[in-house]
C-alpha cells in the first residue's frame, strides 16, 4: 500500500488497482478499509484506475487526534493529489456522505457517484445515540458501542449475537472508535440541503429497490438538493449493494465524461 500525507501530517494508506481509464477512489462507510473495496474496485479495474483507502484511524492510516470532519476531507484532497490533481469518487453509506462533505467542499471532484447515505429522515433518535456512543467509547466499551451501532441501523438482536461470536467480529471491535468519526460526518438532523446546493460536479445518488424506505426517502432527497443530481434505484439490491450489481452502473456513469 501506498502512503498520502494528509494535512496535518496523518499518513492515510491507500492501494491503487491500475487499470489504463482515468482515476476513481472509493469512500468506504462504517467498518470499511481498503481491504472491504477490493471487490468493487477489480471490477471496476478494466476501465478505471481505482484507488481504495483506510479512513483515518483504520487499518495502515494513521489518526491525530483531535478528530474532525475537516480532516478528513484533507484526506481526500491528500488522495486527490496522489491521482494526478483530481479524479471521479464513489462513496458508500457514511462514506457517501463524506464524499459529498468533500465535494461541497470545492475539492477537484470531477463527477461523484454516491450509494445510500444514511441521513436521518426523522426515524431515529440522533441525540440520544451520539451521548451513548460516546458515553461508551470513552469508558472502551467497544463490543457494546458496536452493539449500538448494529441496533441503531436496524440489525435484529438474535443477528448481533450470531455476528459476536463469527471471526468478523474482533475486526469490527477493532474500528469501534471511528464509529464516531461517521457520527460526526452524518451530523445532527436530516439532509443538509443547503451545504448540498454549493456542490457543483454532476452526482449519481443510487439507492436499492429492496433498501428500507428511509434510506430511500434520503437518496431522493440528496438527488434533489444536488444542482445537477440524479437518482437511480438497482432493483431487488439492499444497502449491501453486490459488487457485481453496482459495478456496470458506476463504469457507465464515470465513462460517460471521462
């Protein structure tokens, strides 16, 4: 893996998949690295150079404290300028949401594909988990701040139980404190349109047909609050999109203006 000095000094480690297109990176969400990306990003390798990296605090990257979105954002621009000055980004869940932090930003984004950003639509109590994540991160309670975390995007109790005693498990304790990190990238409250409305790159906002509806309402609403957004829905998919299912869709939009 190679190494991206964000600004303020924090190495970011990343892995590119050289293919002979133009470059794209991939923003994974909650519990992602590079590692979690590869599947997408060997699809997406005949056509692409795709670039696949571990969020600050995870994996082979580096994490100064104190924590704040900004940096991350610094991240992607540090990953910007490893692809040549800019490229396309493709942001999955939290991840998703990032990638749209970066481009309101003004970073060098040519155009910006996104999968289910997980901005509140008024179901859940956003107060009362970021006290209680924080609350049990602070004391390392980490196998229940993933507990929450799983309970809070819906997973069922009985599900959790089998997930704590699979392998993956120890993997996902391991990243339990950048749960924050993507609490602190969806922010407080539902979409923020006005952010959204600096955005000025062409974004593709895809949702699943089969997702729950509150992941759909929100695709919707980002589409919408994008200038020069779209949205796309890939029927029978979930927000555990396949790879293979979401792959052609990317390849096609980023060809389209590479």
């Amino acid at each position: 893996m190679g190494r991206a000095e964000s600004g303020d000094g924090t190495l970011i480690a990343y892995r590119r998949t050289s293919g002979e297109g133009p470059p794209v990176i991939m923003v994974g969400g909650a519990f992602s690295t590079a590692d979690a990306e590869a599947p997408l990003a060997a699809l997406l390798a005949p056509r692409f150079s795709v670039i696949t990296y571990d969020r600050r605090g995870r994996g082979g990257s580096g994490d100064t404290a104190p924590y704040a979105v900004e940096r991350e954002i610094e991240d992607i621009a540090a990953l910007l300028t490893e692809a040549g000055g800019s490229a396309s980004v493709y942001g999955m869940s939290s991840g998703a949401a990032l990638a749209l932090e970066a481009a309101a930003a003004g970073l060098p984004i040519t155009q910006l594909a996104v999968y289910e950003p997980p901005y509140d639509t008024g179901a859940a109590d956003g107060a009362a988990y970021t006290a209680r994540l924080d609350d049990l991160l602070v004391r390392g309670r980490r196998d229940e701040a993933v507990e929450l975390f799983l309970s809070m995007v819906g997973v069922s109790p009985d599900v959790v139980a089998r997930m704590r005693r699979a392998t993956m498990w120890r993997g996902m304790t391991a990243l339990a404190h950048t749960l924050a990190y993507d609490n602190a990238v969806m922010g407080p409250g539902p979409v923020p349109v006005d952010r959204l409305a600096r955005i000025t790159t062409r974004v593709m906002v895809v949702d699943g047909g089969a997702s729950p509806p509150p992941m759909r309402v929100a695709a919707r609403a980002v589409a919408a609050a994008v200038p020069r957004g779209r949205h796309r829905t890939l029927t029978g998919q979930v927000h555990e999109v396949a790879p293979h299912a979401l792959a052609p869709v990317l390849a096609e939009y980023f060809a389209a203006a590479a």
